[in-house]
C-alpha cells in the first residue's frame, strides 16, 4: 500500500491547495494521502482566520484520507522547526513519499542547499541568511528533516508567490485571501472556506492583551519566554508604550535581527505563555492527533 503525505496550513484553503492535492495523487498514485496540518495557530505567528475542525474537513473533501493536527510549538517555528515537527508527524504516521510546493522545482538544488545548511536551532531562523523564496526554504528544511528517515521527497511548481496579493481568475495566495477577506472583500469566489473565516480572529484584536502582559508581567518572567532573546522584552515593552495597534506595534519592533515573521511568532508565545523551559523538556514527538478522516483513513 503507497501511502503519501502534505504539509498545510490552509488559512485558509483555496484552488492552489486543491490543485497540490490532485497533483500529489497523479505523481505518487498513492493509496492513501495523509495531510499534517497547523492546528489553530500557523507558521507566520497568528491565529488561523478559521477553526482547525472546518479547515481539517475541507482537507477530507477534497481528497486527503487522513488529516492530522502539527503540535502548537512545531507549527509556530521557523522553517526548521515547522518542518521537523511536519515530517516527524508523517513519519509516525507510516508515509512512504512526501509532496511539497517549490518556486524551483529543482529537488536537487534543495538537496545541496540542505546539505550546507546549519542543523535545526529553534532560537535562530534559516530564512534571514537567504534570499530563497518561501516555499524553498521550507523545501531545504524538509531535506534536513527527512535525512534519517526513508520517506522520499517530492516537489510540484509553485504556480504565484507565497506572498502574492495578485488576484489570477479564482487563484490567489493565503496571505492575500486573508487581507481581502479582513477588508471586508468578498473572497467567496477564492476559497470554498468563505463562510467559515472569522474577522475576530485577527491578531489586531490580541493587542490589548499583549499590552497588559508586556506591562504587568516582571522582566524575569519575561526573559523565560520562548524567542526572547537579548533584551527583545525591553524593546517590546518600549514599543507596546508607544504603539496603539499590533500593526504598528510590530512594525516598530522589526530590526535587522528580527524579521516580521519572527517578531509575530515571539509574541504568540507571549500571549500563550511558552517559555523557553517547557520547549526544553519536551522530548522526541510521539505521538500523532487525528482531526479529521474518511472510511479509507480509518481502514488504515
């Protein structure tokens, strides 16, 4: 039995992920295509705009068999710990191949890169010392990640930018489905998960919280965070004091060092209260968490 698996976050889903699964099962022929997916927080630092329950079932209809939940503090890391967590979670799972999104479509060029490449450090990020696009640099961290396992990679075109706010027909980017959708846009015609995105889920709405904890809290504690590093706490702080929305607020605390990506994850860990300490004890992933499957899912 060929059993595949995908990497998503889908916030939220559109075309392009549909067109990844339809690509992965026409590559690998595979029996059964296990998705492992960022629960209700994602890469970037923010809240998913929709619940993992409705993202996991849109997964489901549109052709995976299994999708499985990546743990909170793998789905919040840089691409380094993204990745491990992602391909541990398959490995556990039993897959033979994984598919993945590339701008270069170029397996070998991401082997190479991966071979020259600093072993995984959850404090540091690969993607300030490179100018590799998105979706390579996690293909570099996959090559990483799979090196002691016999799970073999894959890659499809990239078909727009990770980032891309351009509109082609019914495909855009997550990143500008979001921003249409926070607009006020309508974006129905761009994912089938419309009706299920949530405006109150924006991190802008997490601000007043953030403010409170960056003021209340001592710096001790501060300092225990996981990502705080180097007095970043005394600069939050100072902007916190100054800034009157998360916008503004992590755009003053952007610097050389740290990118937004970076700062948005740091402060996901301040508002659920991750030190550094409880990431340190946690040992080797075990375990996998089941969100959603079909009849051929559960055979399996």
């Amino acid at each position: 039995m060929k059993v595949t698996g995908i990497v998503s976050e889908y916030n939220p889903f559109h075309y392009g992920h549909q067109y990844h699964i339809h690509k992965t099962r026409e590559l690998t022929q595979c029996d059964v295509l296990i998705n492992v997916m960022s629960g209700h927080f994602v890469q970037r630092g923010e809240a998913s705009l929709a619940y993992k329950w409705d993202r996991a079932r849109k997964g489901i209809e549109e052709g995976c068999d299994i999708v499985i939940e990546l743990p909170y503090i793998y789905a919040t890391q840089s691409a380094d710990g993204f990745a491990y967590g992602a391909i541990r979670s398959l490995q556990l799972a039993g897959v033979d191949h994984i598919v993945f999104g590339s701008e270069s479509n170029d397996l070998d060029a991401l082997k190479q890169m991966a071979e020259i490449t600093p072993a995984y450090d959850p404090s540091k990020s690969f993607a300030q010392s490179t100018q590799m696009q998105s979706n390579d640099i996690l293909g570099v961290a996959y090559m990483k990640a799979l090196k002691d396992t016999n799970i073999t990679p894959l890659c499809i075109k990239r078909t727009n930018g990770y980032h891309d706010l351009a509109v082609k027909g019914n495909i855009a980017s997550a990143t500008g489905i979001r921003q249409r959708f926070l607009q006020k846009e309508d974006v129905s015609f761009l994912t089938p998960l419309s009706e299920a995105l949530h405006a109150c889920f924006a991190m802008e709405h997490y601000y007043p919280y953030l403010q409170m904890l960056l003021f209340t809290q001592a710096k001790q504690h501060l300092e225990s965070i996981f990502l705080m590093e180097e007095g970043l706490e005394n600069r939050m702080i100072t902007c916190a004091k100054q800034c009157t929305t998360m916008k503004s607020f992590v755009d003053a605390c952007i610097s050389k060092r740290y990118t937004r990506s970076r700062i948005q994850r740091t402060i996901l860990q301040i508002l659920t209260q991750t030190t550094k300490q409880e990431v340190k004890q946690l040992s080797d992933l075990q375990h996998i968490r089941i969100l959603a499957m079909n009849e051929t899912g559960r055979a399996i």
